[in-house]
C-alpha cells in the first residue's frame, strides 16, 4: 500500500499496524552481488551486512542505514539495498516500528521468475524505476531508480530512456509497458499480494499482481535487525496466544456443552422417576377404572342386566291355588357378566327344587355345579343360597318373559 510520506505519521496506531509502507526506489543505493559457493541460504542474511560495511557500497556505517536484501539460491546472488534513517526521517517517514512493513516499492519486481533476459519498469508515485533480469532469477543484475513526473508522458518516456540507457541491451529484452505499483494487502495466512496494474494496457508477457509469502519479506524490510527479530518474535508469540485465548474458548465451549447435556439428561432422568413414580402412586386407580371399563364393556355387549334378569329367573316360579307364589327371592348379587348368587325362601324343599329345575329346562340357567344350601325357618318355609350361571337369552326366552309381566310397554319404547 503507497502511502503518502507526509501523512503516514499521522494515522492512528492500530491502522499503521495493517499497512506495509512502499518506499519510492529512487531513495536507495543497490548492489549486486555474487554468492561464495560455500554459503548456504541462512549465511546470506550475514554476508549481506557484512556488505554493508565496504567503502565501495556506502559512505554510511551500517548502524545509520535502513537496508535490506533479496537472494536466489539457485542464480547465487543477492541484491542489496540501503537508505540512510536521517533521509527517511527528512522526507517526513516517522515512526516505521508501527508499519506491518517497510519495504521498497520495487519488491514486486522481485516476485517473479522470467523466462528470458528482460528489463521491466515500475511506476511508483513520482518514482519510475528498471531492473534487469537473468532467465529464471529473482534477483536482478542491475537496478535503477529516478523521479518522475507521471502526468507528464514526455518526462515518463525521457526517463525510461535514460534508464535503458544504463543497460545493455544487447543482452537483455525488455517489456514495453510500465507497471503501476498498487495496493499491499495481507491474507490470513500471511501472504502479501501486490496489486500492480499496467500504465496503459494489458500484457499477455506477465501477470500484473504477484504475492510474496510474509516470511520472505522480511528480509526485503528495512527496518533495523534487532527490532525485525524482535518483531517476529512478539507477533509469533501474540499468534500463540491468540490461538490459547482461541483454544481454551473452544474447550470451555464445549465443556459447556457437555454440562448442558449432562443436565438435561439428569433433568430427563429426574422426570422419569417422577413418571414413574406417579405412575406406581396411582397403579390401583388405573386399575379400578380398567376393571370398570370391563365390566362397561361388558355390559356394553350384553352383559349385566339386573331387572331383565330377574324377570328371566322370576317367571318360572310356581303359585298355589290361591294364586300366591311359592317362592321369593330376599336378595340377588350379580358376580360378574353370568355369574349370580340368589338367596330366598320357599314353602317346601320341594318347590326350591321344582324351580331350579325350571330355570335349567327353559336353559335361563346352567345346570348347576351344586344343589342349593336349604334350611328350615321357624316360619314352616324353607331359605336357599344358590350360586348359578345364567346363559344368553333367547328370542323366545324374551317374548315369554314379555307375555309373563303382561306385555307392558312404555310410551317411550313404542315410540
């Protein structure tokens, strides 16, 4: 992101946190230089500031530049860059500790690979810069910054003129259109993508915007060693906290979680027993109505009938001369559906009898399992205690039994 040098101090704290400032090129010196062989990748960073102490590279000691450097293994090079802190803090860039990074604009340039010798041009605010490449080297042979006025077309191609003049162009081809730096932005994990844009058209020979994984640019940023390694640490260590403070949220989360199960299980497990217990609690009411509902059924389907009943029982009886029954009935208990227990007296043993063995003929009754218990009264009558088993009435049954009470019937039932 190109932020303007005489604003940057003025942002707030936490938004300077987000930005990597673009530096325009044409603030540092660059060199060069070729690898010794036996140097791995992770003696470069050394080898590069050692660099910095040669007479041939700066007048200034080390401690007062703001410098950084970018290497190929493979092209065995790396470029080197500095710019003394005293110009930065003239040109009005305070404050660099807050940035995200600190980089020079031409760092996109160094993004990519090329697949033949090329010289390729970066606009950057007032600063039009030009580096040559090697095939399949990210690191250029040669690098050259100068101002610039971009509205200006005349200046802009009188100063690419004069940086491919620096060059020889024998060797190297080069990209006729100018790339325009554009906004740095960071993804989530960490890698920074550089939104160039061509000046006038698109080129097909490259892509506009590459990306730069944050652990490589750090050695593009020109911030002092100590603060770089300092700064690593403390944000490697925030992300470690952040992913505890994460971590032990999740955990709680679902502790949590399982807390709130655990108690609606027990919750659960307390309301069954209560269930339960209610269920056992009214046990004998459930089965008393149970029981009623069998005998309603029953009844229901033609079961209990006292009146009806009795009738059936009491046509069959006999009556003497005078008219008068020979045998009453003192009380009648129905034991279920068929089942019947009758108590009553009658004038002898003999009529008793007489009667059951009706009752059996004309099938009201099943035959009985045993005979009635009969005793003598002081009366001269003789009582009995029967327990009998009637059977389902018959059409014929019921139309006898209408003929004995008269035929009666109510004004309801005929209607």
């Amino acid at each position: 992101m190109a932020e303007d040098p005489e604003k940057a101090s003025d942002f707030p704290v936490g938004e300077l946190r987000e930005i990597t400032l673009l530096i325009p090129g044409e603030h540092f010196f660059c060199e060069t230089l070729s690898v010794p062989p036996e140097l791995n990748v992770e003696d470069f960073q050394e080898f590069a500031r050692q660099a910095l102490d040669l007479d041939s590279f700066s007048p200034y000691p080390a401690e007062q530049l703001a410098w950084g450097f970018h290497g190929c293994e493979v092209a065995r090079k790396i470029i080197v860059f500095a710019t003394p802190f005293i110009k930065l803090r003239q040109l009005g860039w305070q404050n660099l500790e807050f940035f995200r990074r600190v980089v020079p604009s031409f760092v996109s340039l160094m993004a990519r690979e090329y697949q033949s010798a090329t010289i390729a041009f970066l606009l950057h605010d007032e600063t039009l810069t030009a580096a040559a490449f090697d095939r399949e080297s990210t690191v250029p042979e040669a690098l050259y910054s100068l101002p610039v006025d971009p509205a200006d077309q005349e200046d802009l191609e009188s100063v690419r003129g004069k940086l491919l003049a620096m060059f020889d162009l024998a060797r190297f081809g080069q990209i006729d259109e100018i790339l325009v730096a554009g906004d740095v932005t960071r993804s989530g994990d960490g890698v920074f993508a550089f939104e160039n844009e061509w000046l006038d058209s698109d080129h097909a020979e490259l892509d506009q915007a590459v990306s730069v994984p944050g652990e490589e640019l750090w050695s593009f940023d020109v911030r002092p060693l100590d603060f770089k390694l300092q700064e690593r640490k403390r944000r490697r260590q925030a992300g470690l906290r952040w992913k505890g403070v994460l971590g032990s949220v999740i955990g709680m989360a679902a502790l949590f979680l399982v807390f709130i199960a655990l108690k609606i299980g027990a919750v659960k497990l307390e309301d069954q027993k209560l269930i339960e217990q209610a269920k056992s609690e009214r046990k004998p009411e459930v089965m008393a109505s149970m029981e009623l509902l069998r005998k309603l059924e029953e009844n229901k389907m033609g079961g209990i009938d006292p009146i009806d009943s009795i009738q059936r029982i009491m046509v069959h009886r006999d009556s003497d001369q005078k008219g008068d029954p020979t045998l009453y009935l003192t009380s009648a208990e129905f034991k279920s559906r068929y089942e019947l227990e009758l108590k009553g007296k009658g004038r002898t043993a003999a009529s008793i009898n007489d009667f059951f063995k009706k009752l059996v003929e004309n099938e009201v009754l099943e035959t009985p399992k045993k005979r009635p218990e009969m005793k003598s009264l002081a009366d001269g009558w003789v009582s009995f205690d029967a327990s009998i088993q009637m059977k389902d009435r018959k059409p014929e049954d019921s139309t006898a039994t209408d003929q004995a009470t008269g035929g009666e019937k109510s004004a309801s039932e005929e209607g």
